[in-house]
C-alpha cells in the first residue's frame, strides 16, 4: 500500500501503526486475519480479504506455472488451425 502527501507526490510505503502488536502467525492468510481482528473489521470483510489474498497467490502461481510451459511468443505450435510457421 501507498500513501501520497498532497505537497511531495512521491509515494511512499504506509507502515503499520506503532502500536500495533507484533503478528504471532507465521503463515500469510493467518496474518491476515490476525490483522483484521486487530482493526475489528467485521467477520465478512475478513472473509473477503483472505478470499482475495487466496485467489492472487493461485492466480500467481498458475500463471508462473503457464508461462514456464508456453512456447516463446511469435512461434506457433503445428496444431489443428496453424501450419507451424514463425509468425
């Protein structure tokens, strides 16, 4: 998360208040909702929270794992449609 100052527009990280407990949890979503808690947000808006973090982190991976396997681009596969030429 960033932050802009309305007199610098560079933007700078936002650090957690200095009040603010250390997370016990060592596992991401588990300090999610160990944050959450600490804030008293409502239950389904921890809920969400952990489902968007869930669903970026698969998201991540899938695509990671997709773009290690696909072909280097402008190179076509000899598939039903193509006649395998550079295009």
């Amino acid at each position: 998360m960033y932050s802009t100052n309305q007199t610098d527009k560079r933007r700078r990280p936002v650090l957690p208040a200095p009040d603010a407990p250390r997370l016990k949890s060592v596992r991401l979503l588990d300090q999610v909702r160990e944050r959450i808690r600490y804030k008293h947000d409502s239950i389904r808006t921890e809920r969400q929270y952990v489902y968007w973090v869930r669903y970026f982190i698969r998201f991540n991976a899938l695509y990671a794992r997709w773009s290690a396997q696909a072909p280097p681009r402008g190179v076509s596969s000899p598939g039903r449609y193509g006649s395998g030429a550079v295009s």
